[in-house]
C-alpha cells in the first residue's frame, strides 16, 4: 500500500444540487473529522457507519448541518481511510467545508486522484478505472452498462488470460533453451513461439472486431439520411433534432453539403448526417455534395433512404433502393398528407413492404414508428453485435494493433530462423504492450495523463 497525503474534494456535480459531498481519503481523514465535526465523537464510531452532526470551524461557528459518513480502510474505493460528509447542496456551503478541511491539514485532490489511488492500492486496474471514468461521463443508458461491464472486469480478464498463455510459452522455451539435450530445441522453440502468437493474435483479432461494434456506442451509429433532391431529407433532420439547424426549401437542390448531428433516439445514439439530394447535375459544387453522399451512404452503418410518395419513382430512386439493398436500412415514404402517385411494382425485388414506413414530417404522422423501428434494430442486435462487453477506448485499441503487429514479428522471425532469443524480445513486448492494457506494466507518465482526466472529486 502506497502510503500518502490526505486528499479532499467536492465530489458531487457542483450546483444547486439538494445534497453535496464533499469526500476525504488518507491517513488523517479520521483526525481531521474529528477536529471539524461537533456531535458524537467519531474517534469511538465503528467503521461504515453515518452520523449526524454539524461542522464548525477554527472559532467554532457552525457552518452546516451534516450526516458524515466514516469509512475505515483497506474496504473502501481507496483502500484508505474515507470520510464523506454530505452537507446542503449549494456551493456556498459546500466551499466553506471544502475551505474548512484544507485549514485542518488536507489537500485538495487533483482530478482523478481518488481513483489513481484506488488504482496504486490495488483496488481496481487500469481499464477499470477508464471504465469508470467512461461510466463517468456515459451519455446514455446502453453505454453506461457497456462500462460497467468492463468495470466487471471482462476485457481484463480475457487479456489477462491471453497473457498468461504468452508467460506459459516463454516459461517452455526457457526449460527447452537450459536443457538443451535434444538436438531440435530451436525448432521446438519455434513451434511454440508461431502457434501461440498465432492463438493470441486471433484472440486480439476478436477483441477489436467486438470494439468495433462498442465503439458505436459512444460515437453513435452512423445513420445517413440519403434519397433524391427535394424528399424531405434535412425537414427529418430538423425534425430529430427538434431544431432547424438545416435549411429546408421546396427548391430541389438545397443542401449542398452535409450537416451532422449526435442525437437519441430512445436510448440509442446516432450520429445523424443529412447529405445533399442526389441527381445528375452540371453544377460543379452540387456534383460534390452528391458524390459526398454517395460515399457517405456507402460508409454507414444504417441508411434512412426517404421517397417522396407523392412522385412517380425515378430512376435514381430505384438505384438507390438497389444500392441500399444490402445494407440496414428503414424506407420512408414521406409526403403521405397529398396524393399517392407511388408505384412499388418495378422494384418489388429490391425492397421488402415491412421496411418501407409512411410518414408525413409535415403533419408529425408516422415519425413514432420510425423511432420505434430504430430501436428495434437496434435492441434486437440487427443494428450491430449484441456484444457489448468491451467499449475499448484509443488507447486500448492501440495497444492491441501494436501488440499484433509484435507477434507478426514474432511469426516472422521464427519462419525465416531468427535466433530465438532475438524472437522472444519481440514476444516479450508483445506480452508487455498487452500489459499496458490492464495496467499491469505502466509508466508513471501515462497514469498521470490518464487520471487527470477524471473529474475532480472522483
Ligand atoms: N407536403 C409535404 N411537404 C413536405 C413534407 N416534408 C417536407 N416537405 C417539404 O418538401 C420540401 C423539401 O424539403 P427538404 O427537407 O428541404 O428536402 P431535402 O430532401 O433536404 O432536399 P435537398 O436538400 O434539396 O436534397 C420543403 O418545401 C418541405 O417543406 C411532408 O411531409 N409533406
Ligand atoms: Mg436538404
């Protein structure tokens, strides 16, 4: 155990909150209540334990009425001793106990130094604690339980696992290199070396593959909101977004470029964008935006392909429809308040009637299924992998690619007969990149970077 400074920050939002906290860690936590704290004497409470009470100050003035919380160490968040004393919401208050327990011998913890500890006390590793600072700032529900799985610890675990296979292989390359009786070591050796880097780089293969779907979740799912000029593509934009944030005219042609969004739509995040109609054109700067939507229908994960149903279906409707035929996509057949001159019949191969919703942005009809059939796909996994388990951030995803790319290395080295201790380096840093995930061999430079990025009082 790391032996440290008393530590002390507002640990709740600040605001006109109802209840504040303003949370202490360290060896003089208990001594520091006890000197500011006027009711029982906390010297003789048991540990996780709350008590009521009011915190004066050096000339014994009462500043708050309080229920203070004792937590003993090692079972706490930090491992130390803990004190947390909930005072009335506003700042006010809360500044003047913050102010209040500096005079009486603390510090004020720098961001994330609550966490850091837990971290240096063994308490929790490394993509724990990112987790929770991904849990932290998690912007909506499903996110949130995608962190806390990972507080559970499963990426750990399956690096850890992975890991110690990797240790397994250099232990049996150790015992064949100082018993060297058989004639074939190196090859043995080599043997080893291909088929475990070979196992541990598909694992890291999956990981990254699953990140990619967990990923979704904090950018939001790339939705592109394509059909031809004039459908009602940026009025939907308007329309999610509760804003009118896009210019809508009846002039075919309006948006030239494309405008993007992050909403929830019931939970689930979507990274809007509404892209320029697209048609033949000779305008230079339309030819653009078309072709920018084109590779933007091409590049996300749901396509919103919207038909004005008061129209004949185009040419360019149709190679739209084929286009998209093969990706997710929800049909929306706008404009349902005039009169249908819509016929299906030439492309009953390229849609399905289940995918295609009426609606009319105008009169507000139909956008309710809409939403609901973007959480359906969503909810039923149609959208992406249910498999949400990892919610890698850059850095983790980094470490992955270059551990990969050690362990190609590695399979290089012993195919074209590399002395094998020269190989192993490679192995070795292929097991420390992976260890980096988990914390497990860290720089002090990098934990400092990382935990500042808490919020203060976590
Ligand atoms: N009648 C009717 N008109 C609508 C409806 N939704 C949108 N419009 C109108 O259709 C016209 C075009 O709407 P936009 O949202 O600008 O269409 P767009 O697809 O973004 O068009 P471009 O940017 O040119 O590609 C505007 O005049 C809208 O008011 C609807 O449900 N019913
Ligand atoms: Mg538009």
């Amino acid at each position: 155990m790391y032996i440290m400074d008393t530590i002390v920050a507002i640990s709740t939002a600040i605001g006109e909150g109802a209840i504040g906290i303003v949370r202490m860690s360290g060896p003089d936590a208990l001594s520091i209540i006890e000197r500011i704290f006027k009711g029982k004497d906390l010297s003789q409470v048991v540990s996780h334990t709350i008590h009521y009470g009011h915190i004066v100050d050096q000339d014994e003035k009462i500043l708050d009425e309080v229920m203070v919380t004792i937590l003993k160490g090692p079972k706490t968040y930090t491992r130390e001793d803990i004190v947390e004393i909930n005072c009335h919401g506003g700042i006010v208050a809360m500044q003047r106990i913050l102010e209040t327990c500096l005079l009486a011998g603390a510090r004020i913890a720098e961001p994330g130094e609550f966490t850091k500890r837990a971290f240096l006390n063994g308490r929790i590793d490394l993509s724990q604690a990112e987790a929770l600072m991904d849990l932290i700032q998690a912007k909506t529900g499903k996110a949130m339980d995608a962190s806390l799985n990972q507080l559970k610890g499963t990426l750990s675990n399956q690096i850890r696992s992975l890991r110690h296979e990797m240790l397994e292989s250099l232990a049996q390359i150790e015992v064949t290199i100082d018993y060297p009786e058989y004639d074939d070591v190196e090859e043995m050796s080599n043997q080893t070396l291909i088929e475990t880097s070979q196992r541990v780089k598909q694992k890291i293969n999956e990981i990254l593959q699953k990140a990619q779907n967990g990923r979704l979740f904090r950018e939001g799912i790339r939705t592109a909101i394509i059909g031809k000029p004039n459908v009602g593509k940026s009025s939907l934009l308007n329309y999610l977004t509760g804003s009118d944030k896009a210019i809508v005219t009846d002039i075919a042609g309006t948006t030239r470029d494309t405008i993007e969004e992050y909403i929830n739509v019931k939970g689930v995040p979507l990274h809007l964008i509404d892209t320029a109609g697209i048609r033949q054109t000779q305008e230079l700067v339309e030819q653009i935006g078309v072709a920018k939507s084109r590779k933007i229908m091409e590049e996300s994960d749901l396509v919103i392909l919207i038909l004005n149903q008061s129209e004949q279906l185009s040419d360019i409707d149709k190679e739209l429809l084929s286009l998209t035929n093969d990706k997710k996509r929800i049909i929306l057949l706008n404009k349902t308040d005039l009169p249908s001159q819509i016929d299906f019949s030439d492309v009953s191969n390229e849609m399905e009637a289940s995918e295609i919703i009426p609606i009319s942005i105008i009169k507000d009809q139909g956008l309710d299924l809409l939403e609901k059939r973007i959480e359906d796909l969503f909810y039923s996994g149609n959208l992406e992998s249910t498999d949400i388990n990892y919610l890698l951030n850059s850095r983790h995803t980094t470490l992955l690619k270059q551990s990969l790319q050690a362990l190609d290395e590695v399979i290089l080295g012993c195919q074209s007969e590399i002395p094998i201790d020269l190989v192993q380096i490679d192995f070795t840093r292929a097991w420390d990149l992976l260890g980096e995930i988990t914390g497990d061999s860290v720089q002090d430079e990098l934990l400092d970077k990382l935990f500042s990025q808490f919020c203060l009082g976590k």
